[in-house]
C-alpha cells in the first residue's frame, strides 16, 4: 500500500527548481567528483521508487552496504547543498520517514538506517525545524519512539539512534531537544551498552555534546561553582563526577575514556576549569590499592599532557602524573613514562622519573645476572618499589610482557630526534645482550630471580623479537670495542642456534645489518674494523647454513639481508674479501631456482646486488672469481623475465634492470639499446600489470637517458642546442627508438586492460610527444595532407594489429600505413592518438560510474526480489 | 567464575569479514581475520581500534588463527600484522599458506588496479606476514604458550580449510571458520571428534537452508554450457577465488581481464556468463545478476548486455542439515553462530535449543556473549530433598531437573575415623574371596583340621584359629569348606580377606593352591 503514492511519481517530471538547480551546478562542476555531490536529475526520478522499496518491509534489502552507501550519499549531499531543500524538493524522503515510523513491524535495518538519515538532515536547524514541526524528531529520537520499542533490543537500532543523534547536534536547538526529551539520560545508560561499538559511539557522542555546548565559553571563569554553564554541560560534567566517586569500576573507565576525547580533541581554557573540578576525584583513584583503571588513567593523562592548556610546569596535572608514575602498576606505567618522556613540554623531574620507571625492569634483569657488586646496575636509586618489578619479573604470565612492554618502549625512545634525558645507553644495551642471553640460556643466573628469569624466558620467541628490535635500534650510540664483541657474540648465537625461529632470524639479521651499517658509517670505524672484518667471517659462514634451510621463508630472510647488506656495504673492500670468499654468492645463484617463488624472487635481487661487486672484484689482478659467472647473470635473469611461471621472480627481474639502466651497469652498457630491446620484447608478452609497469619504467629511464645524451632533456642548465642540431637528434633518438620498438611497447601498453599499466604508457608518451613533436616536426605530418583529428584507441589497437600481423604498406596512405620501425608512422601515431584525453579518464578510477548514486540507486531497485536467490555464499 | 567471552568485530549476524575475538581463561584469540568485499574504504577490514585500545596489540593477543585462504577470512590480515602492527604468531594449514599470499596479490593488484590506491598494503608486507605464518598439519596439536594450545580438523569448505579447536586447560572452543559437511569430486566432509567443547562456534550460511544435491547442479551446469557453446557462443565464468573452478579474474566483473572479455562478448545472445558467485553492490557482476541489461561503462558508454546471464553456486557450506550434524558429533556445551544473516540465524537457533539443549547464541558485531565454564560437578543429593521434590510435582523435564536445596561443600583433611563420626556413616568392608579346589576324599571337617594343621605349621608366626562352626581364621582371612556337588573327591575352599590384608590373602591362596603335604594326612 505504500508504493501507490510514489508509484506515480517515477513518469512523474521531476521537480522544476531541482532540474535547473542541478543542471547549472554540473555545467559549472564539470567534474565527475562534483557530480556525484548533486542530486541530479537521474537521481531526483530514481529516489521515489527507491523510497518505495524501502519503506516496504515486505521488500528485501539483504545487502547492508546498499543502505551504508545511501548513507554516504546523503552526508555528502547535505554537505555540499541546503538539507531543507534536498527535503523539499524530494518529498518521499520525508514521507519515507514517516512511513517507516508508521510500520507495525519494520525491519531493524531500516529502522536504524532511517534514524541515521533523519540525522543527517537533522544537522542543519532549518531542516530539524521542518523535522520538529512535523514531529519527526520526538518520534523517532523520543521516549515514545524506537526507545520503547521491542527493536531497542537490537544493538543496530541503538547504534543508528545514537549516531542520527551524534549528526544532528550541529546547532543548539539540537542540544535543547535532546536536554528536554530525556535523550541525554539514555545517552548515559548507552555508555555500558553490551555492544562495544554502541557503548563507544555513545562516549563518542558525549564527547561530542559537551565540547559543543562548550565552544563558545572561552573565558575562565574566577570561580569554578560560579561559572554559568549550560545546561547540557552541567549534567554531562555531574554525571561524569558521580561516575568516577561511584564504585563502579565501569562507569569509572567509561568516564575516563570520555576525559580522554575531551582534553585530546578539545585544547580550549574551559578544559582548565573541567580538570580543576573533576581532579580531586580522579587523583583519589590513584590511591586505591590497587589501582584499577591503570590504562584508562594512563590514557587520560597522556591526553592532558599534550594539551597546550596543561604544559605549564606548575599545572597541577604533572603532580597527578609524578603520583600516576609512582602508583600504577608497572605493567600499566610503562606507556605513560614513554609518553612523558616525548612530550615537548614537561618538568625535567617527571621525566627523569619517567625514565627510571622504563629502566627499572631492565636494572633487575641486569642484577639478576650480575654478582651483586660487580656491576652497577642502569638506576643509581630505585625510584618505584622495586619489589613489585621483581614479583611481575619472577611469574610466568607477567615477566615475558613486562619485558616485551619495556623493550618497545625503550626502542621507541631511541628513535626520538632528541632525547628528553641521559639515557645510560652502555648499560642499556649490556641488560638488552643479557636478557638475549637469559633468552638461550646463555646467561649466568646470580640470584634467586635470576634462576626463575632464566626459566621463563628460556625460548621465548616474543621476548626474544622485542630484545632483538631494541638491540638493533642501540646501534646508532657509540659503544666501545668490549660492548661490540659481545653485541656480534648474541647475535652470532641467535643467526646459529638451530632453535632459532624464522621471525627471531629475521629480527637477528635486522639487528645485525643495522650494527653493520652503523659501525661502517661511525667516525671510529677504522678502530672497530678489525673486530667486525671477524664477525663477517662467521656471519658469512653461518649465512651459507641459513640459504640451505630446509624453510623458505629462512631462505628468503637469509637473502634479503644479503642484499641490504650488499647494497650498504658494498665499498668496504674488506667485505667485498670476505664475500667473495665464500659460498655465499654461488649459493645465491642456485637459489634463482628455488621451487618456491618468493625464494626466487629474493634471489634475483640479491643476485642484481651482487653483479655490481663482480665486476668491481674481477677488474682488480689477483683476486679469483670463479663462483660468480657474471656473463650469463643478465641471461638467466632474462630467461626468468621470459619463462617463470610466477610473477614475484618477473617482478624482480624487471627491477634489477631498472636499477642496472640507471646505475650503468657495465653488461648494460655493452649494448643497451640491444639490451632494452630484449626487455620490452619480454615484458610485451607478460600478463603481470606490475612486470608490465616496471617494463614502463625501464622504457621512461632509457627515453630520459637517451634524450638527456643527446641534449635534447629539458634541463635549464644545458646549452641550447642549434634547432639543426635538435633536429638532427631528435631523429637519431626517434630512430633508436623504432629500433628498439618502444613505441610499439607503449602503445600496446595504452591499450591494456590494466588501469595503471595505460595510465603510465600514457604519461610516458604525453612526455615524449612533447619532446618528439614540436613544431617543426608537426609540419612534416600536416604536409603529408594527413588528418589530425584525434582517434581513440579501437583506432589505436587495430593500427598496432596492422604493424604486428605483417609490415604491408596501407594502400590508404593513412597513418597506420608504416610499421612501428618507421619513424614518421611512429609520429603520426603520436600525434593522432588523442592522448590527453585517455590521460583524462585513465586519471579517474575504473569504477567511477558503478560507484555513483545512481548506479546505486539502479542497484537497489533492481535487487528488489533477487537477492533471495543470489545470496551472499560464494566465499 | 571461569568464562569464555566472544566478541565479533566482523561475521556477527553478517557474511562481511570474519573477525572474532575469543577470550579463554585469560588467552585472547583472534579467530580470522577476513575483509568486506562490499566496501573500498576504512569499513572493508574490521575496526581494530576495539583492541588495540589498551596498550599493544602483540602484547593483548596471543595467536591468530586463520581457517582459510577466502579473503573473507584472510584479507585483512598484511593490514593487521604490518601496517596496525600485530606481532605475534598467526597460525593456519599449509594448504592455506601456500595459497594466501596468491589471493592476497590478487586482491591488492584489484585495489591498486581499479582504485589507484597507494595507502594499501604492498607485495613486500603480503611476504612479511606470511613469514610470520606457523603452518599446521591436520588434527597436530600446537602448543601456542605452556598454557593454550590449538589444534585443527578437516572442514571440507575448500583446500586446506580447517576447524580449529582452541582449549587452555579444560576449557575450550572449537571454531568451524566455513565448513562442508558433504563430499564432493576434490573435497572430503569436514570432521571433528567427540571433542565436547563448552563452546563451537559455528558458521551459519545456510542456516535454513537444506542444499540440492551437487550432482544435479553440475549436470545444470554442464548443459548451460554445452547449449552455449552448440548455437555458437562463448561462455565466461569470471571468477575471485582459487579452490574452485578457474577461469577469469577478477569474479565479480569490476576490472581487469574478466571484465574486458564480457565488454566483447556481451552484445552477442549466444554467449553466456555464469557468475558463480555473490557479487557486491556497484559492480558489473551485481548488475547483471539483478537484471539490468543497460549498464553505463565508462565515457558514459551504455553497453547493452545480451548475452545470458547464469548464476551458478557451487560454494561448499554445510546447509542446515549439516550444521545440525557437526553439532551432535562435536557434542559441545553451547553454540555460537556466526557468519550468517541474523533472521536465519534465530531459525536455526531455535532449532539447535530445541534438539540439542544447549544454549545458543549469534551476537551482532560488537557484542560480546559471556559464558561461564563451571565445571560439571556430581553432587550426591539426599533422599530426603529427592521425596519432598517428587511431592510436590516436580519430576525431570528433558533431563533437566531443577532443585533447591542448599549445597554443602568442605575442603578439610580428617581422619576417616572422624569422617565417619561426622557423616554419621558406618564404615564398610571390602573382601576378596577366592575359590580353591583341594583333591581330598575325606570328609570335610577332617580335610578342614589337615588345613588348620598344615596353617599352623607353616605360619608360625600369624594367629591362625579353628573356629567353632568349622571355618579357620588366619589374622582377619577367613577359610570355609564347602563340598563339592558333583565329585566327592575335590572339596573346595573359601578364602576371603579384606583388601588391606591383600598380601597375605594373596599368599595364602597360593599356599593352599599348592595343595596340603602327604606327611599331614
């Protein structure tokens, strides 16, 4: 009964304003992004059945995305035209509202769907006045409304009411609704709703309500009772002030959670005034013994701290977290001192606390290990209850997290530009190697903790990871040759132990790199040169081990350290020595026919790495090179460009010449066109859209370096050449290119399916145009008497399938007569071919029509009455 | 208590992306970790800010588990361990690594492909997060910490799909992910033992639905085909996932090869393409299958489709029928449903309540269902309660027999003297008796007095007495005669003792086997 008064309105014409709104707004947009911002015509006719659809509960809208999107529309609809008119001009929305509050059953889909849309129109006032006057608004967010009935059960309805809620509080007229209808009470009990994404977006919405009943209060008040809040804030801020006095360790974490969006998105002076009033409560849950909301309090404190309204080092805030630092356990503080410690503004004093409170878990590995008196120790004083350390670090289920935790934390400090405080980084790393050790049992327990440490830790991948990460990052510190050789000791042991996982390998070999690369670059490296010239000698050693393993993904890792290595390494002509007198290059090379294809992919690369050093190593008399036989490299990687099965090793190939074209690579330069050629010719015939991308690539490199040769680059500092002599090479580049058949490449690329693949052929050849034809060579083309109307690419295909099928000249004497090695036909092709406007639409993504709103809306009424037979079970 | 919690971020009463949270005595795992075809934007992987809520994520999760390779299930996954930056182990089949990180490229190549996206995860972080990858083998347990431990079962949905049950210490889960509960040409049923999970979650498809057979499918199939391609015509079946029959990609007609052959073949009614699958909404595949003929490609192109239009399922879900069948060999405690649409899903509740008696739940992304895992408790009730019960009407409903009453539970260490003193109980005895059968034509007290001498002889240093009515007291064995029937000659002898005398009833009995010396006789 309810699609009879739409049912007419489909024929129906649209309505007048709209169409001459719309028509002049996609004149003036042109683009297809604004279009889609409009209700055009299309849309205007399509809605009524949409409605229709919707407002029918007998009908089936399986798919949630369809309404999701519908959604989507209107948000951008309404954000980019007047709300009451998008009302008025398309009545059924409004009677889709009120039909739907009229259905005895409706779905919860819809009616969730239908509270998130009246919202959307809700945030603007003019439209929630027309909403409010017909009474929309009190019948659908009201108590009468959805909240009493039996759908509130379902967590859709509350999530769509609490976010039609949250998109119609744009305006005070909102607010007052919301205050007067006892919505803000119902907003309350949501907060502990069962379903996280309702409790959430109910905070959410608390958050948002009190930070805009509060935008426009700017001064700070003399006296926090004597401020005139309003309303809406008052009973937000008493209701979060009896949340966090009452027992209720839920409420408390709700509020807190509240707290934390407040201060982190709001920085205005009320926040002040907020935190003066609700601090005594919230300084009184730190003192509980124990303290029960740690993170949330960690959360909220982190947040005020990077609030400029708090940095103020007499702000009361630092004493709450110098009492935060002291009480929470350590388990939970870890977070809180790393945030402190990268805070801008913040009393030297916390963080120096801060500090003491992320290295007191390391202190105590480090004792646990050491004689009493022997070492030190990272903390001259022990600022927390180390006893407390000690239990977490002496059971099973806390030591292993509470290390993790502190490792993270202490690698992200080193990754600050600038350190707050003196890190003791020397026995920093020392505690790092130990727990390492204590890991493989290599460490020596000195304590009663130090036996419990070492049987927990014992084998302990996750530990094992975070140590590793850490140890890495400590590289970039000076450290004396005693702290290295025990640094290459670990890490020796880790790449050996056959115990050793694949994810901890890969962590030693990060480490390891990140040591090596950080002693070859160090001021001091000629000192430690001797001692890490010794550690390559058994790196290599074990490495050849580790690209024999029986797992891929060791030989991978095993590989892809090589190449790094090779890569920053390569000048050390002591490494250079030490790889070349090992297995590992041959080994490499027979990895190019690993059976699995990752392996193979990583093998090119290492091997594309490493034919650089055998040509440095063969030019010097003296040194034997009889692993690598760097002759037929560029073969076998052309042979896996051309007959691997799978698309990683492709890839890689592809990559490795890239690289080769750019640095000059001596095999290249032998004969580059006759190299490039090959390459194209492979890449031609490949199904990969990537391998075809990298072919492109290639393509652009050897173009630029060609042109740039010859002069013709568009450099502002080169000579300008005589217009003979441009002439001159650019038909000698244009020939090279025909000899090669780059055009024939790229054009066959134009054509592709791939979007990306087109997108790139088509920049490369808009760029080469421009190069290749200027003026005065156009006036060859027009001389011919040809047409220079602009062809799309059928024109374009069926030319490149005349110059591949055969060479026949074209009696026609048109453009596509001459084969892709004659210049001149290369130039017409050029020059014909409407490349600016493929650029154009390859620029917009392939599915820019499905994803717009009247495909959407077709969609949708065309799915009435399918979806039952076609659902969703493919997966 | 001790509880299970379950939380779906994706799967909860849809078929989006599976993401389940389950927490076990303290362990939290995430069960798949799939993405939403239907979405090109942050809604297409599941929101994982609910967990990463509190602190790191490697440190509140302590596996992944992965079911299998459908992107679904596997999807989002690079995006959680190398760009959120989950950690920890993430565990699936081999058959399932081998194969993930092939759609994973696929999926990448679609969205960097159609949409130009650069913000994605890239080749190198498909690679990274299958390193991570441990691979199990079928019914192998793993031994996740020294706590929880995981094991995987044959589901049967496509290569390598597994079920995986999940236990830390006597609690456990077992999760389906999708499973099949018919063999088909390539694929066995899924399996699981009598495991007797307090929880399984299952997969709900086809919760109300009971499947054809495959075979008439097939046969549909084939004839579709044939019939095309005898008038003449071409067939795609464009297709998104391996496993299954493979012939074009992308499936869903959005891009790339697929989409380019039905642009040719399209204007020709003697071709057909058979989508085997759901298509999302916008897409070609969607369009076509909702009937529109008139579709707008791009330079606002109207591409008129004429060619015929199929849809064709061979997915291997387990129908109603199935689900029905797993949850009576699994014999779990509770069922959750997952993956499914919430109106089906309450039929089949309802229907598992019913037949099964156990609780059933399907909650809606974002809400968790607690259970609480008492252990089952045998608990001696007193006739007294038992009487007053039965008088009053209240008799055993299928097996369930609610009582009030008030349970006295004590945990002391007593002497069983006092026990016995503080139950009121008498204690009981425990005897063993044995026969031995003795070759003596004698009568039968003179046989038992050769006994009693032979005894007395032999245990000089044990209270051995003939009692008044005949029988003979060895400490606390007791030794009767009793004739035998049938043959004169043989007499037989009761020995019993109780079981704190088991030596020397034991020796004796052996003693007496023996026979008695001819110097006694």
């Amino acid at each position: 009964m309810w699609r009879e008064p739409w049912g007419g309105r489909l024929s129906s014409p649209p309505v007048p304003g709209a169409k001459a709104r719309t028509a002049g707004l996609r004149g003036a947009c042109g683009s297809a992004k604004k279009t889609r911002c409009i209700m055009d015509r299309e849309c205007s006719q399509l809605l009524p059945s949409v409605c229709a659809v919707l407002a029918d509960s007998r009908q089936l809208v399986a798919d949630d995305t369809f309404l999701e999107k519908f959604l989507d529309w209107f948000k951008t609809l309404t954000e980019t035209e007047s709300s009451l008119l998008l009302l008025q001009e398309n009545p059924c929305l409004t009677e889709l509202i009120t039909c739907v509050l009229k259905l005895k059953d409706p779905s919860s889909s819809t009616l969730s769907f239908i509270l998130r849309l009246t919202g959307i129109f809700a945030a603007s006032e003019s439209c929630f006045q027309y909403l409010q006057q017909r009474e929309l608004l009190i019948s659908l967010f009201g108590e009468v409304g959805p909240l009493s009935s039996a759908l509130w059960e379902e967590a859709s309805v509350r999530s769509g009411w609490v976010q039609g809620v949250h998109s119609m509080v744009q305006h005070q007229s909102a607010l007052h609704f919301l205050c007067s209808c006892g919505a803000i009470e119902v907003i309350f009990t949501l907060q502990g709703d069962p379903s996280l994404f309702v409790a959430s977006a109910a905070n959410q919405l608390l958050v948002h309500m009190l930070t805009f009943s509060l935008q426009s209060f700017q001064t700070k008040p003399e006296n926090i009772k004597d401020c005139d809040w309003p309303i809406c804030a008052q009973k937000l801020i008493v209701h979060i002030e009896e949340s966090l006095k009452s027992n209720s360790a839920s409420r408390i974490k709700q509020s807190l959670k509240l707290l934390t969006s407040v201060f982190g998105c709001c920085h205005d002076l009320w926040t002040e005034v907020l935190w003066s009033r609700l601090s005594e409560p919230i300084v009184y849950l730190l003192e509980e013994e124990p303290v029960h909301a740690g993170h949330s309090l960690v959360d909220l404190f982190l947040s005020m701290a990077r609030s400029p309204v708090f940095s103020c080092p007499e702000c009361s805030l630092w004493t709450s977290v110098t009492c935060a630092l002291e009480h929470l356990n350590p388990a939970q503080v870890g977070r809180l001192a790393v945030g402190v410690l990268k805070l801008q503004e913040c009393p030297q004093a916390v963080k120096i606390q801060a500090l003491s409170v992320l290295l007191q878990p390391m202190d105590c590995v480090l004792k646990a290990a050491s004689q009493p008196l022997e070492y030190p120790g990272l903390l001259n004083r022990s600022v927390n209850d180390s006893a407390t350390v000690e239990t977490l670090l002496s059971c099973r289920s806390s030591c292993a997290s509470l290390l993790c935790q502190t490792l993270t934390h202490l690698e992200e400090l080193q990754y600050l530009t600038c350190l707050p405080v003196d890190l003791p980084h020397i026995p920093l790393l020392q505690s790092v190697v130990t727990i390492l050790q204590f890991c493989i049992g290599l460490a020596t327990p000195a304590s009663c903790l130090g036996n419990k440490i070492s049987r927990i830790l014992i084998g302990c991948f996750r530990v094992q990871r975070s140590a590793l990460d850490i140890l890495g990052a400590l590289s970039h510190w000076e450290s004396p040759s005693v702290f290295i050789g025990s640094v290459f000791d670990i890490l020796l042991a880790y790449l050996k132990s056959p115990d050793t996982s694949p994810t901890v390998l890969k962590k030693s070999f990060q480490a390891t790199l990140k040591w090596l690369v950080s002693l070859s670059e160090a001021p001091s490296s000629k000192d430690h040169w001797q001692q890490t010239e010794q550690f390559l000698q058994d790196l290599f050693l074990v490495l050849q081990k580790r690209l024999c393993s029986p797992y891929w993904e060791v030989r991978d890792s095993a590989l892809e350290f090589l190449t790094l290595l090779v890569k920053h390494l390569r000048e050390k002509e002591g490494f250079r020595q030490v790889l070349f007198s090992s297995e590992v290059p041959k080994l490499t090379e027979d990895l190019l026919e690993d059976p699995e294809s990752y392996v193979r992919a990583s093998a090119v690369t290492a091997m594309g790495q490493l034919s650089f050093l055998t040509h440095l190593i063969s030019k010097k008399p003296g040194v034997e090179n009889g692993n690598v036989k760097e002759k037929s490299i560029v073969a076998q990687l052309k042979e896996i460009l051309s007959t691997d099965s799978e698309g990683f090793p492709r890839r890689a190939v592809i990559s490795v010449f890239i690289d080769w074209l750019r640095e000059g690579h001596p095999d290249v330069l032998k004969d580059t066109e006759q190299f490039v050629s090959s390459v194209l010719q492979a890449v031609n015939s490949d199904l990969d859209w990537e391998v075809k991308a990298g072919g492109l690539e290639l393509a652009e490199v050897f173009s630029a370096q060609l042109l740039g040769r010859l002069g013709l680059a568009a450099c502002p500092y080169a000579a300008v050449l005589s217009s003979a002599t441009r002439s001159t090479h650019l038909s000698e580049s244009l020939q090279i290119f025909c000899q090669v058949k780059l055009f024939e490449f790229l054009f066959g690329a134009l054509c592709d399916c791939d979007r990306p693949v087109a997108q790139k052929a088509c920049d490369i050849l808009i760029a080469l145009k421009a190069e290749l034809c200027d003026e005065s060579s156009l006036k060859e083309g027009t001389s011919a008497g040809l047409s220079t109307e602009a062809r799309g690419i059928a024109w374009l295909e069926e030319t490149l399938r005349r110059w591949s099928s055969c060479a026949k000249p074209c009696p026609r004497g048109d453009a596509d007569e001459a084969g892709s090695q004659d210049p001149n036909g290369v130039l017409l092709v050029l020059r014909t071919v409407d490349l600016e406007g493929l650029h154009r639409s390859l620029n917009r993504s392939s599915d820019h029509i499905e994803k717009s709103p009247q495909s959407l809306l077709q969609d949708i009424l065309a799915t009435v009455g399918t979806l039952e037979e076609n659902e969703a079970d493919c997966y | 208590m001790p509880e299970i919690k379950v939380t779906p971020l994706g799967a909860g009463q849809d078929v989006g992306r599976s993401c389940i949270l389950v927490s076990i005595a303290g362990k939290n795992v995430m069960l798949d970790c799939g993405m939403h075809m239907g979405y090109n934007d942050d809604r297409r992987f599941p929101d994982f800010s609910y967990i990463t809520q509190n602190g790191r994520l490697t440190d509140f999760l302590d596996c992944v588990i992965i079911s299998h390779f459908h992107l679904d299930h596997c999807g989002a996954l690079p995006y959680f361990s190398e760009m959120v930056g989950y950690d920890g182990p993430i565990y699936m089949t081999h058959p399932t690594k081998a194969i993930c990180p092939i759609l994973l490229e696929d999926y990448r190549k679609i969205t960097v492909d159609k949409k130009g996206e650069t913000n994605f995860f890239t080749s190198q972080m498909i690679k990274d997060c299958m390193k991570k990858v441990v691979a199990v083998h079928l019914h192998q347990t793993i031994q996740v910490d020294d706590e929880l431990e995981i094991k995987a079962y044959y589901a049967g949905h496509v290569l390598g799909a597994a079920m995986f049950q999940i236990k830390v210490g006597s609690e456990s889960v077992v999760y389906t992910g999708d499973y099949n509960m018919t063999p088909d040409r390539h694929l066995g049923a899924a399996w699981i033992d009598k495991c007797r999970p307090d929880l399984l979650i299952s997969e709900s498809t086809y919760a109300t639905t009971i499947r054809d057979s495959k075979r008439c499918r097939e046969r549909d199939f084939l004839k579709k085909v044939h019939e095309s391609v005898e008038r003449g015509g071409k067939v795609l079946i464009p297709v998104f996932a391996l496993g299954r029959v493979v012939f074009a990609t992308p499936g869903m007609l959005h891009a790339g090869q697929s989409l380019q052959i039905f642009r040719k073949w399209a204007g020709n009614e003697k071709n057909m393409v058979i989508m085997p699958g759901y298509c999302v909404q916008g897409t070609v595949g969607h369009k076509i299958l909702s009937g529109q003929r008139k579709l707008e490609m791009e330079g606002r192109q109207i591409l008129e489709v004429k060619m015929q239009v199929e849809y064709m399922s061979f997915s291997a879900h387990a129908d109603a029928k199935g689900i029905m069948q797993l949850i009576r060999q699994a014999e779990p405690r509770s069922v959750l449903l997952v993956h499914g649409e919430a109106k089906k899903m309450e039929f089949l509740k309802q229907k598992i309540e019913q037949e099964f008696h156990v609780n059933c739940y399907m909650p809606a992304n974002g809400e968790t269902t607690t259970l609480f895992t008492s252990p089952n408790i045998p608990v001696d009730i007193s006739l007294g309660l038992l009487k007053r019960e039965s008088a009053i009407g209240n008799t055993p409903v299928n097996n369930d027999f609610p009582l009030s009453g008030t349970a006295i539970l004590s945990f002391r260490l007593v002497s069983p003297e006092q026990a016995l003193k503080e139950l009121g109980l008498g204690e009981h005895q425990l005897r063993f008796t044995c026969r031995v059968h003795i070759q003596d034509p004698r009568k039968e007290h003179e046989m038992v007095l050769r006994v009693y001498n032979h005894l007395k002889g032999v245990l000089k240093d044990y209270s051995v007495q003939h009692l008044p009515d005949g029988s003979i007291m060895v400490e606390s064995i007791l030794i009767q005669a009793t004739a035998q029937s049938e043959d004169q000659g043989t007499k037989v002898l009761l020995v019993s003792w109780t079981y704190q005398d088991e030596e020397l009833g034991s020796y004796l009995t052996s003693l007496l086997k023996k026979g008695l010396p001819q110097t006694t006789a």
